[in-house]
C-alpha cells in the first residue's frame, strides 16, 4: 500500500487528528477514496476521517472547527494548513429528495460502512495499526477491476442518483468494468438523474472528462442512458455519416470519442471545447445529390455557428461560470479556423493569437486533426508563427491614440472608432511602423469641419 510519506505534512496532519481521537477513547480511522487509493498505490490527495465521536463531540475536542453538515454527522477540522472532513460513523434513514438522508443514526464502523457507495469507497484504515478494516469486500473488487454497489444497487442509486454517474466516472478513471447488477439498475434508473441538481452534475462531468480515460467516460454516460439525458446533443451525433476523405475513421460520434480520448490533463473549457466541437453537425447536415441520385458530397455548412450556440445552451442547461461558457463557445466557434491560417492576413492572424483562449484552440485543432484527416501542416505552420512572434507584435502599444485625435481637431463620434480600429489594423499590418507613419496617415484620413469666420 501506498500513502504521502509520513513525513509530509499532510500525512502527519491527518494521523495526528486520528491519534487525538483515540486518545480521547473515540474509534477513528481513514475512510473511503483515501483508503481505496492506498489499497490501489495511488498516493492520496487527501484525508477523511471516520470516528465514533458525535459532531458535538469533535468540535470540543478541534477548536479550529466548522460543522459543515453536523446534523448528517460532518464536520470539517482544520489542522496546520490543511482541511479534514470528519464524519460520524451513521447509518441513515430514507431519502426522499434522493440526495440526502431524512434522517440519521449514529452507528460502528461496519453499519457506517453499508451505507457507502461503492466497495471500492468502503473500506477503513487504522493508520496507527497500519491494518485494513473491510466490511464489504473492496480488496476483492479492487482485485478484481470491478465497480459494484454495497448492497443493493437500485436502494444505493435512490438514495443518491448521482451515484450512477459516479459509478461511471470510476469506471472510466480506473479502467475497471461495472457489475452487472450495478449497470443494469443505471440502465433502469437513468431517467432519474435529471432529480440531481444541475451543479453537481456538471461536477461529476468536469471530474469525469478531465480524468483518465475520457472517452470512456463518455461512451459508458451514453451506453448506460445518462448521456440521453444529461447531454442527448452527444448521443445524437450517432449515425451521422461523414465524407471518408475528410473521416475516415466513422461517424461524428465516432470521431468524437476518438478526439476525447486524446486529452491530456485539459481544462474544463478545452474539454468540453473538444466533446461539443462538432454538435452541430447533425443539425447542419447536408448531402449533395448528382441527377441520378447519387450522394457527390456530404456537407455540415455552419455548423461552427450552429455547434457555438447549442454549447451556449449545453453551458446554460449545466449553471457553468460565464467565463466558462464563453470560451466553450468561443473555441467550437473557432474550431475550423486554423485551417485557413496561411492565406490570413498578418493583422486576423495576430488578433488570433491575442486570444488568450488561443493555446487551447490549437490544441484542440491539434486534437480534431488527428483524429480524421492526421494532416497537421496548418497545426504546424500556426504553432511555429504563434511561438517565434513576440508579444510586442501581437499586442503592440498603439502608434495612435485618442488623445491624438483630439488634440489633431476630431471630435469624438461615430468615425473616432473607426479610425483607431483602421490605424490598429495598419500597424498590425506593418504597413506603418512608427508614430510619425501614424500621425501623418491619419492626417491624410480624417477631415476636420471648417471654422466659421
């Protein structure tokens, strides 16, 4: 088993709270993902706590303390610099809202556990006796590659339906396959995920695509009947055919799933720009029919601007930030664009590169390209230009400014943009390179109103 060394100090933060319960005469031991990545040698990120002390009890004993969730039994201690969840050992009652319990009971260590989630989550460690304590057979499953419910999948699912997306985001993260009984009551269930607020699912989708093995992650939301309601865009991608000179590799669900698999730690933005870059080609799907009836071509016109818009929708639908919304849609409105890069004028392409959005459309270009055509030649040429130019030349400092056009006589009105925008463009240009160029092209544009005597 692997753990943060003991040395470290989040390691010795979090067994120094484990000791101070015990002292105290309370049980308390590391619980679920921390253990389960242990058990997997994975070193942990951090540390819950499970103990037989009642919230009261651990908020007289930690007095940097916030109960977080006390009346579920949850209360977060802080301890050097670090932040603990401690939990209760509970076992709960029914759930109503299919989120959280309507009730709990204090319980052991094992009721504690048959409450959980998953095998995988229900172990417990006794980091003072470096010993495993496993109720319901999560070594075994770890073992054995499997995600399986504790207990009864269709009662573990209704208390929390975003289970079932959990289910599947350890699945793909793990590379382990679900149990049968676990997949089928998803399958059964899926309709009930759109109960769970819209902020957590997008959550576990943020956790799921940026993980390993997105893809995956992707193909099982849609195998299992999540994807059909959380995202229904992307299960309609299946079937669309594609021109094989431009797709070789299938359908645009297909080349989809292909491009999600190439991520590499992304952003949430450039994960989500990749899974939506091509959602609106369904919608703009177009066969170019010859007089005997036979398909010349296949064509998606728009389907950037189509694509752009339903991401806003998507991106709406899921409560993301505004920031993250628009450079969703900014990057599926762009997707294409790299393609023309070489027949840009000096100025479009030096605004191209201004975006700070740019590094994760050139990855994403990078991503769509091999995953069809492989021919990277305008990824290259666009990569070679973004990085030997200077930062002075793709944002230089305006050769003029308004205050010139002020003191040159212009009032501000409708034109006083349109010049500076026409200047900016000269320089960028490189058609003027000086202040003096500037000034005296400027005189040459504008017209001042003559004075009356």
């Amino acid at each position: 088993m692997r753990h943060n060394k003991k040395d470290t100090k989040l390691f010795k933060s979090a067994l120094q709270i484990v000791s101070h319960l015990r002292d105290k005469g309370y049980s308390a031991f590391f619980a679920g993902g921390c253990v389960r990545d242990m058990v997997m040698d994975i070193a942990p990120v951090d540390y819950d706590i499970a103990t037989s002390a009642t919230p009261d009890e651990v908020m007289s004993l930690f007095r940097r303390s916030i109960p977080v969730g006390a009346k579920f039994g949850v209360v977060n201690v802080l301890e050097d610099e670090f932040q603990f969840e401690i939990a209760t050992f509970r076992s709960d009652g029914t759930y109503s809202d299919g989120r959280r319990p309507d009730s709990i009971n204090f319980c052991d260590a094992e009721g504690d556990v048959k409450r959980r989630d998953f095998t995988i989550n229900g172990m417990l460690f006794d980091p003072l006796e470096e010993k495993i304590l496993d109720y319901v057979g999560g070594k075994n499953d770890i073992k054995a590659c499997v995600i399986r419910t504790i207990g009864d999948p269709l009662e573990r699912f209704a208390e929390d339906h975003l289970r079932m997306i959990r289910a599947v985001r350890f699945s793909a993260r793990f590379s382990f396959k679900i149990e049968q009984d676990t997949k089928s009551a998803i399958k059964k269930l899926a309709a009930k995920i759109l109960t769970v607020s819209a902020e957590r699912i997008r959550e576990e989708l943020e956790k799921g695509l940026t993980a390993s093995n997105p893809h995956e992650f992707v193909r099982l939301l849609d195998e299992l009947g999540l994807a059909e309601q959380i995202l229904p865009e992307i299960s309609g991608m299946k079937g669309v055919e594609q021109p094989e000179n431009f797709h070789p590799e299938g359908d645009v669900f297909v080349h989809t799933l292909i491009a999600v698999s190439m991520l590499v730690k992304p952003s949430w933005e450039l994960a989500m720009g990749i899974l939506l870059h091509d959602i609106g080609k369904p919608a703009a799907f177009f066969k170019e029919v010859n007089d005997k009836g036979e398909v010349e071509k296949i064509r998606f016109y728009q389907h950037d601007n189509i694509g752009a818009r339903m991401a806003g929708k998507i991106c709406n639908r899921l409560k993301t930030s505004t920031f993250t919304k628009e450079r969703i849609m900014w990057l599926v409105k762009k997707h294409l664009i790299i393609k023309d890069v070489q027949n840009m004028r000096k100025s479009t392409l030096k605004k191209l590169f201004a975006d700070p959005g740019f590094p994760e459309l050139l990855e994403l270009f990078r991503i769509d390209t091999l995953s069809s055509t492989k021919d990277l030649t305008n990824y290259d040429f666009c990569k070679e230009k973004f990085e030997t130019m200077d930062e002075d030349e793709v944002k230089p400092a305006p050769l003029v400014t308004g205050h010139d056009l002020i003191n040159m006589g212009l009032k501000p009105g409708p034109d006083y943009g349109k010049i500076l925008s026409f200047m900016m463009e000269e320089q960028l240009e490189e058609r003027i390179t000086s202040r003096e160029e500037a000034l005296d092209l400027v005189k040459n544009i504008i017209v001042l109103p003559v004075k009356k005597s």
